[in-house]
C-alpha cells in the first residue's frame, strides 16, 4: 500500500523540477548570447584604435613619444571603462586615435631626425650597459626621455642638439660595459696577482699579461666594434696572469729546499715518458731532454703524413663515389620522371609527417616543468617556463644552464629557422622599465646561445614586449609568474 501511495507524489515532483531546470537553461543561453553580443560591438568600436594601438608599440612610440603615448593608453582605458558602463565612447574614441596617429607620427619622425642615437642606444643594451654601467645608462635614458618630449612640442632642431649629447653619453656606458665585460675580469687576477708578488718571481709572464691587457684597452678605446681581437687579446693576458701565478708558486718552492729541483726534473721526466711511451719509445734521460724531444717530434710529423695520406686515399675514393653516385642519377632520371606527381604528393605527405615528428621530438627533449611548446601554424613556440631571473636582473644563472643545452639541441633540429627571443614580464612597475628590461632578458639569452652555437646576427632576433603581452591574468601572482616568461619562436625563413 505504501508504494501505491508514493508513485503520484514521486511524479508531482519531478516533473516542476524539470521545469525549473529547462528555465535555468533558457535563461542562460539568453544572457550568454547577451554578452557574445556586447563582445562583439565592442570588437567593432574599438577595432580602428586597437590596430593603432598596435601599430604605435610597434614603431616604440611609448619611447619616442612617451607624452601622447601615455595619454593615449590612458584615453583608451577609460573608454573601454566607459563602454562597460554603458555610457558613450565616441568623443574618447576619437580624441584617442588622434593621440595614437600623433605618437606614430612623432615615433616615425625620432627614427628619421636622430637614427644613430638610436643605434648607440640599442647597442648600450646589447653591451649590457644596464649592468656594468649604470650611472651613465639611466642619466642617458633620461635625457633621451627630455629629446623625445622636446621633439613632441615640434622643436626638431632643439631636439637634434640635445640627442647629440645623450648619443655620446650611450657610447661612454657602451664603452664602459664593454671593458667590464671583457677586460674587468682580468684586471682583477692581475691586481692580485701583484698583491702576492707574482711580478717578483714570474715577471717575464706578468709583464707579458700586462702588455697583452693594454693592447686589449688600446684597442677598444679605439675601435670598440673590435671587441673580437680585444677579447682574444684579454683571454691571452688572461692565460698568462694564470701562468704566471702557477710559475711564481713554483719558484718559491724550489727557494726553499735545493732537493725540490730534483724533483721537478724528475716529474718533468715522468710526464714526458707518458708521451714517448705512446709514441713507442723507451724514453732515457741521461743526456737531457733534447734527444727524447726530437724523437717525439720525427714520430709525430710521420704520423702527420700518415694522416694526410689516408686523407688522400679517402678524397680519391670519395670522388670515384661521387662519380658513381653521378651515374645512378642518371640511370635514375627517366624513372623519377613517371614518378614526378607521386613522388611530389609523397614528398608533401613526408615533409608533413617530419614535422609532426620535430614536435613530438622537441616535445620529449623538455620536461613538463622546463618549457611548453605551442605549434602556431608553420611557427614551433617554445615557452620556457622553467627559465627564472632575479627580480630586476638579466643574468643568466648557471643551474638554467641545461635547459639552455635542450634549446639548443632544439634549434639544431630547425637550422633553416629565424629564431625570435621574446622577453615578457608582469605589469609590476612601469612599462618603461619593463620593456627595457624584457629585452635586456631576451638580450641575454640571445647573446647566451650566439656564444654557445654557430649563428650569425641575421639569424636571431632579440624583443622585448614587457607588459603588453600578458598570457594570464596579472591580478594574481599565478598570473603574473606566467606572464613573466621568455618565448622562443622558431619560423621557417622565407
């Protein structure tokens, strides 16, 4: 009886809570195409400024035109406010994309009027002039801020005259990193070097690092674009600084017991018959040194011939290869013919399935906690999300070391890319210091695989975007640690 009685009741309530859910449903989609709506007029009113907007980033104007840059970003922010709260836009719209075109225009104007204070400025960067220079560096960009306000009241000469001074004071912290970056080292080892009277007992070696570090500042204080030859130069003061010290330490042994000269001859002796031993010889050092060193130099240059003569032999077999080689194409070239539109749809199909294969490959070279990489049509982008600096700093540590290791063998895989090093940071501090200082990260990273790879300048790019292209929200600080990133982005060159 209990059954019976609860069925009708069972069905009397299901079905009004069906209804009430069919209700919710309706009403959400109504008010989710509500807000698709909304989404797009938005889309469309703000269309012509965005672009702008984009256009301006691009030609620097937040650096050449910081005035109505600034006032632009602002106008634009208080429209979309405005348009969020119903109210109208059009005169902030209008009154914003005359601020944007006037930025460009004035961006455009700073590249033409002062190009080589440009140039200094974004070699300072590259000398990492941030770092090893920073007085000169700041004073500079703060002067090159009052020649960019200066040429947007339409003072173009006023402005040339100013950027010639700020231009020189870039070169003088361009000049200034460099020596820190390339001599500064060994300027140190010889400072203690002569506070423990290396000079004294090793001075042949001391002097000669000496010398070789003053052609190293002779040179960049007279062409700093040297900064090859002037390295060298300083790598070689640097050996000798080093050699010096071992030589000094070793001198001041042999002065305080007669015994220790005997002793450095016989390990002398001890290391040499390692070498002859190798050769084939039985070494014997009753008549010096000389006797055994000539024979070890006549079985060296033999074994020299031998190896241009196997050279020889492999050049001369591997022009009879080529030569064959030469006739199977030929043999070959009536077949591929009839093959030509399977073979093209095969070529397609593999080039394809290469691809998917470099994917997956990069893919397993990092870990999920070192990068992820995003595939945007023909572009791999490579986001490495294991890859940390110091709060305000562009220096590479040396635990992201390996990780470096895995971009490289990444990038070994695409050797007919452009490689494009993005710097991005959070919205924390200003857009001028953050732009500035994603790219003196890219910078870094940029210079960092230059000096572990075999690539020319054409091939790698440096961009720092700093806040302006977030990937998260930055009012968490989840959010902000993913928008502080570096992008590789790896593009098929044309």
């Amino acid at each position: 009886m209990g059954k019976e009685h609860d069925l009708p009741y069972n069905r009397f309530v299901v079905k009004p809570f069906l209804f009430v859910i069919l209700i919710v449903v309706f009403y959400f989609i109504i008010a989710y195409s509500s807000v698709l709506a909304q989404n797009d007029i938005k889309m469309r009113i703000f269309q012509k400024s965005t672009e702008l907007l984009s256009n301006a980033k691009a030609e620097q104007a937040d650096l050449l035109s910081p005035t109505f840059y600034a006032r632009a970003v602002e106008k634009y922010e208080a429209a979309l406010k405005d348009f969020d709260r119903g109210k109208s836009v059009q005169k902030k719209i209008i009154d914003l994309n005359d601020l944007l075109q006037r930025a460009i225009e004035n961006a455009k104007l700073a590249k033409v009027s002062f190009p080589h204070l440009l140039v200094a400025r974004e070699d300072a960067i590259e000398a990492n002039a941030i770092e090893f220079a920073k007085d000169q560096y700041e004073k500079a960009e703060g002067l090159f801020l009052e020649v960019a306000g200066t040429l947007e009241k339409d003072n173009i000469n006023k402005a040339k005259e100013k950027s010639i001074a700020v231009e020189r004071l870039y070169r003088q912290a361009e000049l200034v990193a460099i020596k820190a970056s390339i001599v500064g080292n060994v300027k140190m080892h010889l400072e203690q070097a002569q506070n423990n009277n290396v000079h004294k007992y090793a001075p042949i070696s001391f002097n000669r690092s000496q010398t070789l570090l003053n052609e190293a500042e002779t040179i960049l204080n007279s062409d700093r674009s040297a900064k090859t030859e002037a390295r060298k130069k300083a790598e070689a003061a640097g050996y000798e600084v080093k050699h010096a010290t071992y030589l000094s330490n070793i001198i001041q042994k042999l002065k305080k017991d007669d015994l220790n000269w005997e002793k450095l001859i016989l390990q002398n002796e001890k290391y040499l018959s390692q070498i002859m031993t190798q050769l084939g010889f039985a070494p014997e050092f009753d008549q010096g040194f000389e006797t055994q060193v000539k024979l070890a130099i006549e079985a060296i240059n033999d074994l020299k011939q031998e190896k241009q003569q196997l050279a020889n032999e492999i050049s001369s077999q591997d022009q009879t290869i080529e030569s064959l080689n030469t006739d199977i194409i030929g043999l070959k070239t009536e077949l591929d013919k009839s093959r030509e539109k399977e073979a093209g749809l095969k070529a397609k199909l593999d080039l394809e399935q290469q691809k998917r294969d470099k994917f997956k490959k990069v893919e397993s070279i990092f870990s999920k906690n070192e990068a992820r990489i995003l595939r945007e049509g023909e572009q791999i982008r490579i986001r490495l999300i294991g890859l940390n600096f110091s709060t305000g700093k562009a220096i590479i540590e040396p635990k992201y070391f390996g990780l470096l290791t895995k971009l490289q063998r990444v990038i070994k895989l695409f050797p007919d890319h452009h490689i494009a090093i993005e710097g991005h940071t959070d919205d924390r501090g200003d857009n001028r210091t953050n732009q500035s200082l994603s790219l003196r990260r890219a910078t870094a990273v940029k210079s960092y695989l230059m000096a572990n790879m075999e690539l020319i300048d054409s091939q790698i790019s440096a961009i720092g975007y700093g806040e302006g292209q977030p990937i998260a929200s930055n009012e968490t600080e989840f959010g902000r640690a993913q928008n502080r990133r570096i992008d590789v982005v790896l593009s098929p060159r044309q």
